[in-house]
C-alpha cells in the first residue's frame, strides 16, 4: 500500500473550522475505491495542526487520487487556509492494513 502523513499548519482564523473546510474534499477522498483510509487527527501541542493520515491500495489507485477532480480543485482552494505548505511523508508499505503494535497488546 501507499502510506501517507502530512502535517498541515492552518491560518488561525480557520483551525476551528478546518474539519468542516476539508469535509468534501475528505469525503470524496474516502469514496475512491483503492482509498483505505483518509483520517483527520489535531496535533495535541499546537492548534492551529492538523495532521492526516491516508493510504491507497497500491501505485495505480494513488495515481488515481492525484489525478481525481477533487484533488485538484482542494489543491486550487484549501492553501488559502493554511499558514505553510504542508509537510508530508509517503512511503511503500506492505500489506492493507494497520498491524497490531505487540509492545502494546491488551488481553
């Protein structure tokens, strides 16, 4: 799969807002068909962050997500919100899902 993080730092003004100004483009992303997952998550020390995680089934369904119509009109529209360019890691990881984290295991 392709896994995503980015760190999105939004305008003051907006962090309150934020979930509802990304809410289509969230939803539509949680639509594509090779989208595993697409979640929201705001940063505990700063909030005006926001961070999302996502993931795609495989290199042809993130070419697809790119490409999508929703794609590019969030990337014509939401940097109006946000105090910097986000930040972001992607990687290759195998599987489809997340794995249990053993050093942690509940019983």
């Amino acid at each position: 799969m392709i896994f995503i993080t980015a760190r999105f730092r939004i305008k003051p003004e907006h962090a309150e807002d934020w979930p509802e100004i990304s809410r289509e483009f969230t939803e539509a992303c949680r639509a594509e068909p090779g989208c595993l997952w697409f979640d929201w998550a705001r940063a505990l020390d700063d909030p005006h962050e926001y961070f999302l995680t996502e993931a795609f089934a495989g290199d042809d369904a993130a070419v697809a997500h790119v490409q999508s119509e929703h794609f590019k009109k969030a990337t014509a529209e939401l940097p109006a919100y946000l105090l910097e360019t986000p930040r972001i890691v992607n990687a290759k990881v195998p599987g489809t899902d997340w794995s249990e984290l053993g050093e942690m295991a509940v019983s």
